[in-house]
C-alpha cells in the first residue's frame, strides 16, 4: 500500500523522493531533518533539499523549534494545494500558447529539402502522469488507424484515465479503432464501454507486452520491469534497462526502430484475424 500511495502521489507533481518523504512524515508524525535522514538511510542534505521542494508545494509544514521539525500537511489538503497549484499552471499555458506560437514564426525558415519527417524518434517515458498525457495526445492524433493490445489489469486503469473516452472519439470521427485484451469480470465496465464503435476482441489469459500502434507511423510500448526501488544513479539505469528490455522484446537496433510500428502493425493483423470474435 505505501509503494502504491507513493506512485499515486506522483500523480499531483511529486517526484519520487519527494512523495517517499511525505508518506514517511504521514506514517511516523514530524521529524527533523537528521531523524529523516536516519529513516531513509540518506544524506541530511538531501533530505533537507527535498523539505525544501515539498514545502514550496505545499505539502509540508514546519516548526519554529531548535532543532526544526517537519510534518505532513493532511493528505487532503496537500491535494487540494497540489490540484489548485497544477490548474493554475495549465490555465497560465493556454493563456500563454498563443503567444508562443506566433513568437516562434519569427524563427529563420528552413532551408529547402530540410525536414524532420524521415527522422526515426525513440523516446523513454517515465513518470504515471507522462505517460497519461504522451497516450491522450498520441490517441487524439491518429487519422485512419489505432490497434490496441491491452492487459485486463491496464482496461479499467484506462478507463479511470479517461483513454477508453479518446478511443471513442477517435472511432466517432471516423478512424478505425481495433483492441485486443482479455475480457473478465473485473474489466466488464471497462469493456462495455469501449463497445461504442470500437472493435473489440477477447484474448483469454494474455498479460504480456501492450502496445498502441497509430497511423503505422508510431507506437507505444510497455515494459515491465522488476527494479522498483532504484540506486543513486536511478535514471540512468532506469532507462538502460528500458533500453535494453526494448531491444530484446523487438530485436531491432536502436538504429532501425523505426521499422517497430509496421512490423507490430504486422504482428496485430496475424492475431487479429486468428482470434474468434
């Protein structure tokens, strides 16, 4: 349950360190900055650079006593603080897009012939809130075609996220949306719900790799990994291993990634068309 509030706390801007330190702050009551340090087996000074980011979210509060003691503000309010702080920030971006847009017309024009569109992009994305917004965009954008592979377990997540709802929209203007997952009990509302003009198949048992496939131009994959507690160097190797997971559940080089949205487009149609309906 604590690992699970600490991905969940992610969510409204908190970066892993900072949501790990304020479920230990809930779970233990307030705590100087050597105490916490002692509890997370870390450095007092980046445990007080981490007090510091919370207290700027709001999240934290802190005593006028020698030595300083740090407590949790009440989750709810922390969300609420969190939520209000992100709504601010979005509306400011809307309010500011425009503005942006017409600044960067005034950039030199690209030389003739110099375009990004055979540029073969591979990205890794981290984070539960990155990865719910690169899926809405990705989804939104599709044109003709959208093939989905997903677990039972990820449908109603899904769902609560609001990507079964850009499913829909994208099938009611007119592109083809494809999905494949196994169909249980514990997804049944999810699955009802993507019935509206979505194309649904039941694959009994499947819990391995999802992946979205858009246009047979890009694609999202999933990866799972063991590593859930990470090293002083975590983002490198967090992504060394995505990497390398990468590589052996596709094969292709870094180099030729480009090929893994036809050759998955590939891989759905032959299992598409042996499933019965």
């Amino acid at each position: 349950m604590e690992e699970e509030l600490i991905q969940e706390l992610e969510v409204f801007g908190l970066n892993e360190k900072e949501a790990h330190l304020y479920v230990i702050l809930l779970k233990y009551g307030a705590k100087t900055s050597g105490e916490l340090a002692k509890v997370l087996n870390s450095y007092r000074m980046d445990v007080y650079r981490t007090l510091e980011t919370l207290d700027e979210k709001g999240m934290i509060e802190i005593s006028m006593e020698n030595p300083t003691k740090y407590a949790a503000v009440p989750i709810a309010t922390a969300i609420d603080a969190a939520i209000e702080k992100q709504t601010y920030g979005l509306q400011w971006m809307q309010a500011r897009k425009n503005h942006v847009v017409t600044a960067s017309k005034s950039l030199p024009e690209r030389s003739a012939g110099q375009t990004d569109d055979d540029f073969t992009k591979f990205k890794v994305i981290k984070g539960r809130a990155s990865v719910v917004a690169t899926v809405n965009l990705f989804l939104k954008s599709a044109v003709r075609e959208i093939l989905a592979i997903i677990s039972p377990v990820a449908l109603p997540i899904f769902s609560i996220s609001g990507q079964l709802n850009y499913l829909i929209v994208a099938a009611n203007r007119g592109v083809r949306v494809r999905c494949i997952t196994d169909i249980v009990p514990q997804n049944l509302n999810a699955v009802h719900e993507v019935l509206t003009g979505i194309e649904l198949r039941h694959l009994g048992g499947y819990n391995g790799t999802q992946f979205l496939v858009r246009d047979s131009r890009e694609s999202l994959t999933t990866v799972k990994l063991d590593t859930v507690h990470r090293t002083k160097d975590a983002d490198e190797v967090f992504s060394g291993q995505i990497i390398q997971s990468m590589r052996s559940i596709w094969k292709p080089a870094l180099s030729t990634c480009g090929e893994i949205p036809s050759t998955q487009k590939n891989d759905y149609r032959s299992l598409w068309q042996n499933i019965l309906i």
